[in-house]
C-alpha cells in the first residue's frame, strides 16, 4: 500500500498544477495523445516537481514506486517519469529503468524530454545503447537513441563512425525521420567537413535530406556561404513520408 500512495500522491500534485489552456495547446502539438489522458501541467513545473521528488528520495528503482508504475494513465506522468529517469544517478539503474520505460513512449514529447544526466559520464558504454536503440523498429526507441547520439557524439567525443548510425536507420515514421534530420543539421553546424559528404552524396531519403538542408539553413550556427551551397543541393522530392 506504500507504493500505491506514493503513486496516488505524485497523481494529485499534478493535478493541483494543471492548465486547461496549456493542455489544450500541447494537443495541438501532440496529435495522438487524447484528451482525456492530458492533465496540462507546464515543463516548468514538471521539472520542478522531479527535483523536490528527488530532495525526498522518491526517485528509487524499487516496487511501489512511482517509477517503477507502468503504465501510466496520464500523459504528464509520462512527462515526469521522463524527467524523473534523467535526474538518476547511477548509470546501471538509469539504463535499465530507460529500458524499462522505451516501449511505453508514444509521442515525442515524451521521448524528447528524457536526457539523463549521467550519461555524459559513462560515454564509453553508452554508445554501444545507442546502437541498439537507434537499430529499434518502435519509432520512439529508435527516436531516443539518435537524440542521444547528437546530445552525447558531436563534439569532443565525436568519430566518423557515428555518423553511420543514423544513416543506417531506414524508417517511414515521421518522428524518426524528422530526428535523423535534426541529428545531420546539428552535424553540419559542429562537423562541417565530416558530415556534408552525407548531403553531396544524397545518403538520407529525399524527405530527410531535404529536411536537413531546411534545418541547417534556419541555423545560426551555419554560414551564409554554406547555406547557399546547401540549398544547391536540395533534390527533387520523389518520395513523401
């Protein structure tokens, strides 16, 4: 019964914090989750919420508790398990409550809020995860791993090789399709020499190529010189996801 409580009690916070209009808009933005399953509580607060859960020990890998819970009823408690995975700190735990966590993701936001922070200490091991992941057929896994490839692999523990990964991956989903796009943009904008290879050589499907090249070309980061020889390289949409 402790554990149920604990569930019941994380349920009611969320719904002392939530906002009809902000669910309401976040709908728009998440198309297959359901009304009846959004509570509307901001991130703000959601982060919040995970750093007070974790100052009262609540984050633990054990049965009963709230992390351990699947599945959820409420899309925000997804959210917050999200947060809740990326504040553990010990690597083997993480790993395995992501695991454990992957097959009930079923939108982006979700997928997209979860970056655990001791990733970035345990980069040797984790590549070999990331493999595995990108290589899943559950779009949101898939998804997963290639979003920590580019968060984890683009700067100083960046190698050829990684650029392989996401090319590797041939998928119709949208969602993967749109993150491969946002991992080459980033590329480009940190790895310029190792990556527009990929673009001259047309290595992504049309819709990803030319959804690299949009993105790019809206970043920052990336010339006006290289901009225009990136758009010289858009190709003649023939296949649409």
């Amino acid at each position: 019964m402790m554990g149920t409580n604990e569930i019941i009690n994380i349920r009611e916070r969320l719904f002392s914090l939530k906002d009809d209009s902000f669910a309401d808009f976040q709908l728009r933005l998440t198309p297959n989750v359901e009304r009846d399953s959004m509570i509307g509580v901001r991130v703000p607060e959601l982060r919040k919420l995970a750093g007070s859960l974790k100052k009262e020990g609540k984050i633990k890998l054990k049965p009963g508790s709230f992390i351990m819970a699947l599945p959820h009823k409420y899309y925000d408690e997804n959210m917050l398990h999200g947060l809740m995975i990326s504040e553990l700190e010990d690597y083997e735990e993480c790993i395995k409550a992501v695991g454990s966590f992957l097959p009930y993701v079923d939108n982006w936001a979700v997928c997209d809020i979860m970056s655990p922070k001791i990733f970035k200490k345990h980069r040797a091991e984790l590549i070999g995860k990331i493999r595995e992941w990108s290589a899943s057929g559950h779009t949101y896994t898939c998804r997963f791993g290639i979003g920590m490839l580019m968060s984890h692999f683009l700067d100083g523990d960046f190698s050829k090789e990684y650029l392989e990964i996401p090319a590797g991956v041939h998928s119709k989903e949208y969602y993967v399709n749109m993150m491969i796009a946002w991992f080459y943009a980033t590329a480009l904008a940190k790895q310029w020499n190792a990556v527009i290879p990929y673009i001259e050589n047309k290595a992504l499907n049309d819709w990803t190529h030319n959804k690299t090249i949009q993105k790019a070309c809206e970043s920052r980061r990336i010339t006006d010189e290289q901009k225009a020889y990136l758009r010289s390289l858009k190709t003649s949409q023939k296949n649409r996801l």
